[in-house]
C-alpha cells in the first residue's frame, strides 16, 4: 500500500525526508513556539469554517445571528474556542517573534524569513481586528468606529476609510467588507505567507542555539524528539484555551445603536497599547510646560502622530532589523544594545496597556451607564427581530410565514422591520397605504408600483412585481405580516383566496 502511494507520487519519501531535518544542538523545548503557533492557526480555521454555518453577515441579522450561537451550548463553545484561538494565535506568533528577536535568529541568511513572519504578525493583527466587528454588538461597533476614523486620519485617508466602511456610515456594507476579509483574503494571505515562511525555513535550516563555534553542538533530528516536543506543546495549549473557553466565554453586548454615543469601546487586548499611546501623547503634551506644545494638545496631527505615524516607524523597524542590527555575531554579550532596547519597548508597551485599561475603566465609570448582564442582553429583544414581532404581534402562522418571505424578499429594500430606506424604498411602518386596502396592498406586491406613493415621495427604482416569483399563499403571507406583524401596524389578514 505504501509502496504503490510512493510509486504514484512519492508522498512517502517527502515525509521521510520532512522528517528526517536536522536540528543542530539536538530537540529543544525552546523551539515549539513556531509549531505552537501552526496549531492555534489550525484550530481558527477549523472553528471559524464552522461557525460561518451560523453566522449571517448584514446589520439586521450579524448580532442576531450571534446571538443565536451564544444561546446554543455547542456553538458557544465553538465560538468560544475561536475567542480564545486568537488571543493564544496573537499571543504565540509574538512570543515566536520575540524569541527569534533574542536569539538574533534574523540575522543573514533568514532576513526574509524575519520578513515573512513579521507579515504574519500583522495578518494577525488585521484578522483579530476584522473579527472584533462581526459580532455588531455595542463594542464591536464602537471598538471598530475608533479604527475605522484612525484609517481616514492620513491625508487620502478618508477614501480608504469609505472603501473599508463601504460608505459614509457603518452599516451592512461594513461587515460584509470585514467578514470578506475575515474568511478570506486574510486567511488566504496567512496560508500564502506561512508556505513561504516554511519553505523559506527549510531551505536555511533552524538558526539552532547561540554558541561560540557550531561545530561543538551535538547533531539531531525532528523526528522523533522535536516532534514530540511540538506536540505536546500544541497539546497544552489547546487544553488552556478549551480551559478559558469553558471558565471565561466571551461576552456578547448589546445590538450596536449608533445613537448611544455615551457608550465607551474597549479595544481587544492586543491592541490595548495603542490605544494607550493615542490617549497618553496628548496627556504627555500638557505636562511638558513647553506652551506651543500644550496648546497643540488636541491638535488633529498629534492624533495622526500617535495612532499612524509613531506605529509605522515602529513596524518598520522591526521589518527592517536584519539590516539595522549589523554585528556579525548572535552572541549576547555583542547585542547588548538591542536587547535593552527589545527590553525597553516591551516594557513600554506592557506600561501603555495598563495606562489604557486604566483610563477605559476611569471613563465606564464617568460614564455613570450600569452595563447590563448578559442573561439581561441574550433575554431582551425578541420583539425586534422581524420573525418574533411576528410571533408576538400577529401570532397566526401565515404571519410567521409572511415574517419568513419577508425576510427574504423585502427587507433588502425596505428594511428589517420595514423602516424603509431613503432614497431605495418606502416605509411599511407608519404607512396609511399599507394598513389601509388589503386589495390595493396585494395588487402592488403582485403587480409592482411605479408611481407617487401615498407617502408623497417618488423613487428612482420600481417596486418589482412578484406574482412570477412568489406563491399566492406566499403574497398572501407577506401582505398579512407587513400589515399586522412589523411594528406598530395591527391591520387585519388576508387570505389566500384574497389574492386574485
Ligand atoms: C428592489 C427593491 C424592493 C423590493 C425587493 C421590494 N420593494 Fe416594495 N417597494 C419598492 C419601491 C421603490 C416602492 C415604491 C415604488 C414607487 O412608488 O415608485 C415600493 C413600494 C411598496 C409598497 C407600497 C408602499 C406605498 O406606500 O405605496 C408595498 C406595500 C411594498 N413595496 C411591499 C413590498 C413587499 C411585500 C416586498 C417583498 C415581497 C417588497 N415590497 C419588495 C422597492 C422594493
């Protein structure tokens, strides 16, 4: 069997010889953070595929749809898991990062692999900062406004602001781009980025530990011991987050109102620190006594300099640190200088993040707003979903039904709960024509409308027809629900044979 698999393509001598690779100084507990690091990626694959089974990407169904999954035990736990996979992803591409850093495993010839891994540092990033949106509660929502004005900040920023917001406001446009780069471009460019990272590896080999002359280390082998070693590392860290997921699920906050403008966003863990830099700047500008400084405080570059400029210099250090740190040995004592300074900026970033979870909580409390609890949020609004306004409105099953076509036919243009959108579609709530003849409302939705409605208005576009599209006993459904089933409208229900 393994025979005829290798003759046919060879499989199990790439196996053999992937596993066979050399570990100069012999299997290390030191190098796991890499494969570690694999792991977490797998697990937010895995999970991430299936929680799209649940999720539904638009402003009326993305917090819906989350909340469903937080009501289901099982795909909580899913949820869950991928909560917890990024922090562990983020958490480990930075220590596997920072391990290379130290080691001075950058160096000539893996410049380019320091290249890729920094770039999949920031795929990192930009995919815990996509997924922060998508859940479209309070936080999602005004968590990703800061990012979204801090991308329009740049002069030509404002364009690639709209590009990503898709408009001038958050809205559906907004998480089908998130959620577009969240299942994927981003993953696309993880997977792309960690092929090239590996191929890179295995053709320069592992850096192996700082000594004085290489040929003293003992020679080893990745398989067995390293294999192992990485497996049981992966093992640990899965437990921890199976641990967290079950000790410290996430939290769901209440559907994003852009109308709450009292609420205060807290920023994902990782970005803590640049959040803390964006409020410290100011904060350092008017403890400086200089007055010109004072006075510019507030001034919008001190925003572009903290939030744009101080990160960008920042990174590309870092991208370029192979060619800035120029000895030519990895040993320790010659490096003093950037180790001291990896120390500093650590403990700069690690002192920002306590200063902005500091002034995040000094703000909630100033606030004076009780967060509700989530038993609170996941229980409340029923009424609102369109289907359960149905169920508590109009409670027969046609409207139900109605909620159902409604849902799927309509609500693109007139809105979840019928609302309308200006200039696309006219108001169902609130609208004497709909409540008023049953016989004139099911000859529009049969028929189409083009015209002046009873509201005054005109529209661009017409009302489609749909009596090729949809069933009488759907028409029926769909007139009943919007008549007596969407938000304040209690008129009465038509029946099947009402439709002609
Ligand atoms: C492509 C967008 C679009 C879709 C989809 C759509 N409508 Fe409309 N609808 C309109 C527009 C535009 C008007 C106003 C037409 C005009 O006056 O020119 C309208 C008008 C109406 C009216 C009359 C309102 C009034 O004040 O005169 C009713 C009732 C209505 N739609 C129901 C429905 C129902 C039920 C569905 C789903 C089966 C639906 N619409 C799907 C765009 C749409």
């Amino acid at each position: 069997m393994l025979n005829w698999l290798e003759s046919r393509t060879g499989f199990v001598s790439m196996a053999k010889d992937f596993l066979t690779e050399d570990i100069p100084g012999g299997a290390s507990y030191w190098y796991v953070f890499g494969s570690a690091t694999m792991f977490a990626m797998i697990l937010q694959i895995t999970t991430g595929i299936f929680l799209t089974f649940f999720y539904a990407p638009s402003a009326a169904t993305a917090w819906e749809s989350t909340r469903a999954i937080y009501l289901n035990p099982y795909t909580h736990f899913l949820l869950s898991l991928h909560y917890w996979g990024a922090s562990a992803m983020i958490a480990l591409v930075f220590l596997h990062l920072l391990q290379v850093l130290i080691w001075g495993a950058y160096k000539s010839p893996r410049e380019l692999q320091w290249i890729v891994g920094v770039l999949l540092l920031v795929v990192t990033l930009v995919l815990g900062l996509t997924g922060y949106l998508l859940p479209w509660d309070m936080d999602a929502y005004f968590a990703s406004q800061v990012s979204l004005n801090i991308a329009g900040l740049p002069p030509g920023g404002g364009i690639l602001q709209s590009i990503a917001q898709g408009g001038g406001t958050m809205g559906t446009d907004t998480i089908n781009r998130f959620f577009g780069l969240h299942v994927w471009l981003m993953p696309a460019a993880l997977v792309l980025l960690v092929g090239a990272h590996l191929a890179i590896f295995r053709w320069n080999g592992p850096a192996g530990p700082v000594v004085d002359d290489p040929r003293k280390m003992r020679p080893g082998r990745f398989w067995p011991d390293q294999m192992f070693m990485d497996a049981v590392a992966s093992f640990v860290v899965f437990l921890i987050i199976i641990a967290l997921s079950f000790i410290a699920p996430p939290f769901l906050d209440a559907k994003a109102d852009p109308t709450n403008a009292s609420f205060v966003p807290y920023p994902a863990w990782y970005f803590l620190f640049l959040f803390g830099l964006l409020n410290f700047v100011p904060v350092l500008l008017q403890g400086s006594h200089i007055q010109f400084l004072v006075e510019q405080a507030n001034a919008p570059w001190v925003e572009l300099f903290a939030a744009i400029v101080v990160p960008t210099i920042g990174g590309l250090i870092v991208l370029l640190l192979p060619w800035l740190d120029r000895s030519t040995t990895r040993s320790f004592a010659s490096r003093a200088g950037i180790l001291w300074t990896t120390f500093v900026v650590i403990a700069c970033i690690v002192g920002l993040s306590f200063y902005a979870q500091g002034t995040i909580q000094a703000k909630i409390a100033a606030s004076g707003v009780t967060p509700q609890t989530e038993a609170q949020i996941l229980a409340a609004p029923e009424a609102e979903a369109p289907a359960a306004a149905a169920a508590s409105g109009a409670s027969s099953p046609l409207a139900a039904q109605g909620a159902k076509v409604f849902a799927q036919n309509c609500s693109g243009c007139h809105g979840a709960q019928g609302m309308g959108q200006p200039g696309v579609a006219p108001p169902l709530v609130k609208n004497p024509f709909v409540t008023g003849d049953a016989k004139k409302v099911v000859d529009v939705i049969a028929n189409g409308l083009h015209g002046q409605t009873v509201l005054g208005q005109t529209y661009g576009a017409p009302m489609p027809a749909w009596k090729s599209s949809l069933s009488k006993n759907d028409i029926a459904a769909v007139a009943t629900f919007i008549r007596g089933g969407l938000p304040g409208n209690s008129a009465g229900p038509v029946k099947e044979s009402d439709v002609p």
